[in-house]
C-alpha cells in the first residue's frame, strides 16, 4: 500500500511522526510525505519514496503559497497513494488531502472544543479521530497521537521507542561520537533565564568538571560570544544534515525544548530538555519530552538555571 503522511510544520511536529513512519515501512508499505522547506531535511534521503513540498504562507496568515500547492498536487495525484494520514492542525492540510483525490484519509478533529472547525475537518476526511485542542487537555506524547493515525497498518499497537529502529530515519549515514556536551544556543527560554549569560555560565561549569563542551546555533554572534565568555568550542550556521549530526554524536545535549531536542530524542542522545514555568508546562512535558533517548526535563527557575542543568547532565552521563 502507499501512504501519504501529509506534516509540512516544524521539525518537532515532523519528528514526532518517526515511529509512525518506521512502523508502515516496516509493514511493507511505501511511504511519501508532504513536507515544508523548513523540515524536509530533518528526516534522511532515504525514508520516503518522495517528498512534495508545501510552503507555507508567511505567519499570521495560513495556508501554502499558491504555487507550491499546485505542484505538490499535481505530484501526489501523479503517485497513486491508497490512503492519506494529515498529522496537522491546519485545515489546508485537510482540504489538500481532499483535493489529492486520496480514497482513504485520515486525521484528527476536537469534538466539541472546536464544534466549527470540527464539522469542516470530517467533511474532508473519511475517519476522524479525536484529540484535544488545548494543551491543558494532554494526556500523551505526541508521538503517541500521531501513531494512532496509522491502526490497522502495521501489527505494532505502541509506537516504538528502539533508536536502533528511528536513527536510519534520522540519519543518512552513521556518525562517530566525538564527546562533546552540546548546548543548543538560543534565546527562545531567555526570559526563563536562559539567556546568553546563563549559558556562558553553565558552558564554563561544564568545562571546570572536565568535560568538552560545544556551542552549537543558529545565531553566528550568540554562539561565539557563549564560547568566548566560557572556553567553549563554537559551531554555526550549519546545514540540516550537519546539525544532525552534531547532536548525533554529543555525548548529551542541553537544549531549550526545540527542535534539536527532538532531533535527539529519535537518535537516543542522552538529553537536558529545559522548559519555561507556565500553566501548561506540565503538559508539554508530558506531549514533548524526548522520546526514544535518556532525558531529564527541567522547568528553569530564572532565579538560577546553572546548577539544575549541570546536576542534570551529570545524572545522565555517570
């Protein structure tokens, strides 16, 4: 059978369906999937049969731009897919699903949460399940929602957590250790704490207990100031493929709950997945802490984030 999963997101979101996808392609089925510029590299070259591209309209507005929609279409008419799983939220997921023509769709609606909405989604699907649309409302992992679009499929009732089984989906080729504890530099936790500061700091503790310690982001500047206030090695701008395997061969990985957290997460590297204080913080710890790899999640407390992570770290690499 060939399946579509239809998930052009961010790179947790796509993450998240890996179990889902390692279980149809070890069913025997052929599996495509609709992905967005910003995701299409984080799985390897090798885990789909193809990759159609849907780029997004520029936020707040939604939807994909006009013409990588009908090239995508045109695409996946052209590829004979028997059912189509949509693991997204947006309803332009759901209406390209109907306009593939795809006999068999499947996806998710919120009941009664979000009655309008619910009534277009099973319009446009041919089996809608339910899940909540508040985050209040969570009571499993992400990856365990998603794998639930997929029953019937394959003979696994739980979605695995082997990272022998989720790295070849991950990864193109393997990747040596080289040791290092990585920290993902970024300013989405800076007003929890982590800031810039914070990580020079925790980089510098890190390095007085022994340890090899890489600064690794997006920003060229955040990065390097980390690295000049601690004695930190520094990496930047790196490609997908790179960046992968960078976290690929940490020793463990500190990151504010982000996509290379995720990334982690499949690839079994031991993981500090930092979260904010907040009402839902509970439940996002509960839908998206690492999922196949020894963890440590952590709410920050801006009063101090340097020693929780340190003592963290060295729980999970003793």
């Amino acid at each position: 059978m060939k399946v579509l999963l239809v998930r052009a997101d961010g790179i947790g979101d796509a993450l998240a369906c890996t179990p889902l996808i390692a279980a149809l392609r070890d069913a025997g089925h052929t599996v495509g999937a609709i992905l967005g510029p910003n995701n299409r590299a984080i799985f390897a070259r090798r885990t789909f049969s193809a990759v159609h591209v849907l780029e997004r309209i520029a936020w707040p507005r939604h939807g994909s731009t006009p013409e990588s929609r009908s090239s995508a279409l045109a695409q996946v008419k052209g590829a004979g897919y028997d059912v189509a799983l949509v693991a997204s939220e947006e309803l332009d997921a759901f209406a390209f699903a109907k306009d593939t023509g795809i006999a068999r769709r499947v996806g998710y609606h919120n009941g009664f949460e979000k009655p309008f909405k619910t009534l277009r989604v099973r319009a446009l699907l041919t089996k809608a399940l339910v899940r909540p649309a508040s985050a209040a409302g969570a009571r499993e992992h992400e990856v365990e929602t998603l794998f639930r679009l997929g029953a019937g499929l394959s003979g696994e009732t739980v979605p695995t957590r082997d990272a022998a089984r989720l790295r070849p989906l991950v990864l193109d080729e393997p990747v040596a250790a080289h040791g290092a504890i990585v920290l993902q530099v970024s300013d989405k936790l800076a007003r929890a704490g982590l800031d810039l500061t914070a990580y020079a700091e925790l980089a510098a503790e890190l390095r007085k207990r022994g340890h090899r310690v890489l600064a690794l982001g997006d920003d060229p500047a955040a990065v390097a100031a980390v690295a000049r206030e601690s004695g930190a090695e520094a990496r930047s701008g790196l490609s997908v493929e790179t960046w992968k395997a960078v976290v690929a061969g940490a020793r463990a990985l500190v990151s504010p709950d982000s996509g290379a957290a995720h990334v982690a997460g499949m690839l079994g590297v031991p993981c500090v997945d930092c979260f904010p204080p907040g009402r839902s913080t509970r439940q996002d710890i509960v839908r998206w802490r690492p999922w196949a790899a020894p963890q440590r999640t952590l709410v920050l407390d801006p009063g101090g984030v340097s020693a929780p992570i340190v003592a963290a770290v060295a729980e999970l690499i003793a």
